[in-house]
C-alpha cells in the first residue's frame, strides 16, 4: 500500500530546496505523495509489512518532466523545410499524413508516447485533429490521467463560422463521454487558419468554461504578412485552395501585430480578460507591443525551439522575454518538426545560447513548475510534494559524481545537473507511483 523511495538526492523544484539522503513516501493506492524530506527524518518507518523500500544506489530524483505541446499522429517524414518554403513543408504534411491508415496512426501515436515517456516526460499537451484516435491510444497508456488533449479547430469561412464552432463542441461533448477520464479542451490552430468569428465564439467558450486555448502564434512569415501588410501569399492561398477550404480573410485593419489583432478580437468582445485564456504557442516573429501585451494580461508562452529551427523560422527573442518577465515553458512540437523528444538536451542548448542569462534551475522549471502553473495544475504535477502525483524520473549515477555534487552549493548544483544529466542515465520513470520505463 505504501512506497518508500530513497535517493541519494532529490530536486523537488517549486521553491523547494533539494533534498540530499531524500525519501519519498508514496501511497499506491492513489499514486500520490504522502510524505517528502530527508532520511533522517525516516525515523516513523518500522518493518511493517505494509511498505515496499526502494533504496536507489547513486540515484538523483527530478519530477517528470511536462511537454507542453505535442502533436502525438505525426512523424518524420524526411521532408525539410527550407527558408520561406514553409508552406511546401505543411502541404507535404498534410498529403502524406492523411492517406495513412487508421493502423499506421495508432502505430505512429503509440510509438510517439513510448519515446515521451523514456525521455522521462510524465505529461503532455496533445493537439491533435483526429480526436478519437488520439484519445483511444492515450487512454491505453500512462498518459491516460495526465495529459490535456487539445481538439484542434480549423476554419476561415465567416459563413461557416457557428456552423463549425457547434461541430467542435459536439466532438469534444461526444469524446467527454466516451471518455470519461480524459481531459479536453478545443486549440483553435492559428489566425491564418482560424477566422476572427469563430476566434471569437472559441474565446468566449474558453472563458465561460475556463479552458486553455492553445494557438499557434507569430511562428511564420505568410502569418505576420496577412496581418501586418494585408498580404495573402498565393502559396498560402494555393494551400487553402488545394484543402478546399476557404482562405484566410484578409485582417482589414492592417499594420497590426499579432497580440494587437488579439486584443482586438477581446476588445470587440468588451471583454479584454478574454485573452487570458490563451496559451501562445511558438512566439517567435513578435515586436515590443506583442511582449508587452503578453506581459500585461499575464498569458503563458510555449516555446518549441527545436521546431523552430527545424522549420527555418529562427528562434524566439528569449533575451527580450526575459526583460518583460514573460513566464514561458517548452513543448517539442511533432516529430514532423523535430527528431527526438529530449528536454534534456534541448535544456543545454538554450542555456549556452542565452549566455547562462537563464539559470539552470529556471530551465528546469521551463519543463516542470511553470507549465504545470500555466495548466491551472500546480496542485496535481510539476513539483514533488506532499498531495501531488508521484510523477518523477530516476537517474542513476557514478559514485563518484553523488559524493563530487555533495559539495556544490545549489545553483552550482542546478548547473552540474543541467550540463551532466542526459536521457541515457534515466533508470526508470514514475507516473503515479508506477514505473513505467
Ligand atoms: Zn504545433
């Protein structure tokens, strides 16, 4: 009924300093945390039966890590972006992804949540435009009551707009029944994909619901050119055409940025706390103004930088969110945009790219406590304490390396672990108290 796990240290993370000689004290029965805190404190712990004790040689503890954006039915297709051909890439996307079999899904989203979960990531946020697939394997798996499944919604059609917004609810109320365990929200894709009548009615919904609507946002060129010069790029007009769906509209109050033409949307609501809602995914082709919005209604930002990269579209202005204070955390975007699903690593890269201006332990935080923050789930993941869910990772170490780290003080701590913790040294992950790799 219970768990006793040793480690030599565990990094609680929220505020929490970390525990050297640390014990976790779990309750299987509800796969939550009973008790945390250091060794010599055990002393309550008798030979009682009831308790499995897991002394973890050479072992270091951080919480699961949390993929704040995922699309979980895609995979590499060996199709690379190049520089302002993003919307060849997309095309290519969608051509090859819709004439996979329903099989070749299952097999691709099962495969993707077997490579989350070793890389040690006991959360995710799926969008996803095929609901029911995505849900039957995610229901099957670890992720089943950790994760929030973003139903992808799609339309420019002003005519269509309640048309496609009535289709949405009842997907996600017919998919809230079918699976009761499952959390869903709708992620209105983007604002050349999404036009402003049906943004509107999903902001709306959000609000009266208190969802999280996840957007694509500021991430390509043909983007900023529609709302910034009223420029439909006939590529991107091509593409609509070749879905046979309707173009976007063109944003008839020009030279705006994105978090302007938001803002906007909000304002013609009278209603401005609408834009909390959101979760801005990518963030990358933004101006002061965008920042300062942000920053001002307090909205979660989502960086995916290795798709970014992958797609040409450069890097976000890390440094300049630093300056306004704008909360962000990471997701890894699909595999179609990416090779692997390593935080880890990815964690390293962003650290010697920003010149150390963001300390390790924020960068862990990117993967933990922030985005459980931005989920309205502090209290259930993103940090081990008392009440919340045993997700944690396991790694194993040299010997040598647990008595060298004793003698750090807790930033050099963070750094030690940012720059030597890799996915190879992962020995098992726990999602609620059960290993699972
Ligand atoms: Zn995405």
């Amino acid at each position: 009924m219970y768990q006793l796990h040793l480690f030599n240290l565990i990094i609680p993370f929220n505020y929490q300093k970390p525990i050297y000689e640390g014990f976790i004290l779990i309750n299987t029965k509800n796969g939550k945390i009973i008790k945390i805190g250091s060794q010599n404190d055990v002393f309550f712990i008798n030979t009682s039966a009831d308790y499995e004790i897991y002394r973890h040689k050479n072992s270091i503890c951080l919480p699961g890590f949390i993929n704040n954006h995922i699309h979980l039915a895609y995979k590499n297709n060996y199709v690379i972006a190049k520089p302002n051909q993003q919307i060849e890439w997309l095309k290519n996307l969608i051509k090859t992804s819709r004439n996979w079999p329903e099989e070749d899904k299952q097999e691709i989203i099962k495969n993707n949540i077997q490579n989350c979960l070793k890389n040690g990531i006991t959360f995710i946020f799926e969008n996803t435009p095929f609901g029911k697939i995505t849900a039957t394997e995610i229901t099957k798996s670890p992720y089943k009551n950790n994760s929030l499944i973003g139903l992808e919604v799609f339309g420019n059609s002003e005519e269509q707009s309640q048309f496609i917004f009535e289709k949405a609810i009842d997907n996600l109320n017919q998919l809230e029944v079918e699976f009761k365990d499952l959390n869903f929200t709708l992620s209105p894709h983007s604002i050349y994909s999404v036009g402003s009548s049906l943004l509107k009615k999903l902001m709306q919904w959000a609000k009266t619901n208190n969802k999280i609507l996840a957007l694509h946002l500021a991430e390509f060129n043909f983007e900023l050119e529609l709302l910034e010069k009223n420029y439909l790029n006939p590529d991107l007009k091509e593409f609509f055409e070749f879905l046979q769906v309707s173009s976007p509209e063109l944003k008839n109050n020009s030279s705006q940025s994105t978090m302007q033409y938001l803002l906007n949307l909000a304002t013609e609501l009278e209603n401005t706390d609408l834009l909390k809602n959101f979760l801005l995914i990518h963030f990358i082709l933004t101006t002061d103004k965008d920042l300062e919005i942000a920053q001002r209604f307090g909205l979660g930002i989502v960086s995916c930088p290795q798709s970014n990269l992958f797609l040409q579209n450069g890097l976000p202005d890390y440094k300049n969110w630093l300056k306004y204070n704008l909360p962000f955390s990471f997701g890894t975007d699909s595999l179609a945009s990416n090779f692997d699903f390593d935080f880890l690593n990815q964690l390293k890269n962003i650290y010697w790219l920003l010149n150390c201006q963001l300390s390790a332990q924020n960068l862990f935080e990117t993967i933990t406590s922030i985005p459980a923050k931005q989920l309205k789930l502090e209290a259930e993941v993103g940090s081990l304490e008392e009440n919340k869910k045993a997700n944690f990772i396991h790694f194993e170490l040299k010997p040598e390396n647990i008595a060298e780290i004793k003698s750090l003080g807790e930033q050099d701590l963070y750094t030690w672990l940012l720059i030597n913790l890799n996915t190879n040294l992962i020995k098992q992950v726990f999602i609620e108290s059960k290993p699972i790799v």
